[in-house]
C-alpha cells in the first residue's frame, strides 16, 4: 500500500517539506488538504498516512483540524505528522491531534516539528533571509528528514518532545490570536491591497480559503468565508500591495518586514492545492 502524505502549505514550506519527504518515501502521494476540504467521503488509501502543516498560533490551522475529523482512516496503520514553524513551542498541537485520532480509534504514532524561514520579525535569527541562512535551515531539514524517513520506515514511535510551558495558556492564547486576526481593523477584514495593485489577480489564485475575489480588477476580502491565515495572499503578491491593517498583532507585517515564500516552491504551487483532483493526488 502507498504512503500518503496530505499538506497544507500558504507560503510553501511545509510543500516543501512535503516534497522533500515524498522524494524519499518511493509510492507516496502528496495530496492538498484544501483540495479535498469538499469532498464527500474521504477515505485513506494509504496503510502509512502522514500530515504536513504549518503551525498557527502554537498549533495547527483550524482548518487542518476540521478536514481531519472528516477523514476515514480505516486503512492507516502508521500516522505521523510533520508540522512546520518558526520557532514558537507547540506541544498541545500533538494532544490535539492524539485526541482527536484517539475518537477515531487510531493514534498518532510519530511526529516533529522542523524550523523553517518566515518574515515575522518577531523571530530575528529568520531574519533578513539570505541565501546563505536558507541553505543552513535546508540543511538541518534534509538532515531530519533522514532520520525521521528512517521511522517512517520502521513503523516506529516517535515523539519529538517540545516546550510545554504554553500547556496551560496555549488554548487561550490560540483563541485570542484568532479572534484578532479575524477581527482585526475594527471588525474588517485586516488584508488590504494599496494603491500599487496592479489587479494581476495573484492573490485570488492563492487564496487557500478562496476568501480573495477580484472584482473590478481589484481584490476583495469575502465576509462570508473564513480567512485560513495562511498569508499566501501577502507573500506572493509580486507588487508587495497586499498589506495588513495595523493592529498590536497585525503590524508586525508591514512592508518593512519584506514578503517571504519558499524560494523553490512557485504560486502556480500554491494554487494548485485548491484544485478538486478526482482522487485528490498532486504529481511531482
Ligand atoms: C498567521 C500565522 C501564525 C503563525 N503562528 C506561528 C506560531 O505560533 N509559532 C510558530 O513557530 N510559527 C508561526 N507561524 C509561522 C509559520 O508556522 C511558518 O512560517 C510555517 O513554516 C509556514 O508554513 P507554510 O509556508 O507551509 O504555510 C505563523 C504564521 C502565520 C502566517
């Protein structure tokens, strides 16, 4: 039986990670979360069933959450999840995830969580990014990703251990973190594109929650969709227009910040995760 790798990825790291995992696991599939979100019936297919995904306000996107409850898993004898971060602690991420598996009659076999670069300027080592401290995160990645491939392999517990000092504050700091950025701008969407939008619509294409319509040549933040704050829309915009309402959270992004994507991982990537594939299988 195949391993299936399913991903979530808003500026292209954890595809990245994806795709380096699948180069080293022969007769995996990489499949989009987003992809599938509307299905009816998801089944696995795989007998080992991994989970790629950034990590949210120290766990992981709501959305991540909400498809997995949908997913039938009665082939998977071998779960891990892989998530990918910046640097902040996120062990409740792992409960939840061994919670929610447990009413599934399944458990959470291995796991880690692998640093990656961003532009959130709050985490300095990340930041400016050049070329050179993007090898050294590559490095350390493909360094961990051989040894955790080798568990995969093995059908082996693993379980990163990781800060738990957010255990008690974590449920609480994740809620507040989504409320502001939902309601962040007095209630408004916080995205905005200024006046440099050239209405090239890259933002609509990248949008994981399709909340990103353009109309009149100019993007909208739909009010009736949920944002999966993934920031594919601010960080692909080639005209850096795209911007965020300045709030205690949300300034942090500002254009001084830069925009940050994986630099092997292309819009057309991103994009792609939205589309519906008959069998939800992403090749490359
Ligand atoms: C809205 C938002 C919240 C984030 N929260 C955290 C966090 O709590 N801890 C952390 O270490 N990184 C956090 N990050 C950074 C991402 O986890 C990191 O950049 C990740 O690798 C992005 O993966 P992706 O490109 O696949 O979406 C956050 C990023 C965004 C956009």
């Amino acid at each position: 039986m195949t391993t299936e790798i399913y991903y979530l990825s808003g500026t292209g790291n954890s595809l990245h990670v994806a795709k380096e995992l699948k180069k080293r696991i022969p007769d995996s599939d990489l499949i989009p979360l987003v992809g599938i979100k509307n299905k009816k019936g998801i089944k696995t297919e795989g007998e080992v069933v991994g989970f790629v995904f950034p990590v949210h306000f120290m766990t992981a996107p709501k959305v991540v959450f909400s498809i997995l409850e949908k997913i039938d898993m009665a082939t998977a004898n071998y779960i891990f999840v892989i998530a990918t971060r910046c640097g902040t602690p996120c062990g409740v991420m792992y409960r939840q995830f061994e919670k929610l598996l447990q009413r599934k009659g399944k458990c959470l076999a291995s796991y880690i969580t692998v640093n990656m670069a961003n532009n959130d300027p709050k985490f300095k080592n990340w930041k400016p990014c050049s070329r050179e401290k993007l090898n050294e995160i590559d490095a350390a990645l493909q360094k961990k990703l051989d040894i955790f491939m080798d568990v995969i392999q093995n059908r082996e517990q693993y379980r990163e251990t990781d800060h738990e000092i957010t255990f008690p504050v974590n449920p609480v700091f994740e809620r507040l973190g989504i409320l502001v950025i939902t309601l962040a701008g007095d209630g408004k969407e916080c995205f905005y594109a200024d006046s440099s939008c050239s209405g090239c619509g890259s933002c609509e294409k990248v949008c994981l929650s399709s909340k990103v319509r353009m109309v009149d040549g100019r993007p909208e933040w739909q009010k009736n969709k949920n944002c999966y704050s993934c920031y594919a829309c601010l960080n692909f915009c080639p005209e850096r227009a795209i911007q965020l309402k300045s709030t205690p959270l949300t300034k942090l992004y500002t254009d001084q910040n830069g925009r940050y994507h994986h630099p092997d991982i292309s819009l057309n990537e991103i994009a792609l995760q939205k589309l519906e594939l008959e069998h939800g299988k992403v090749e490359g």
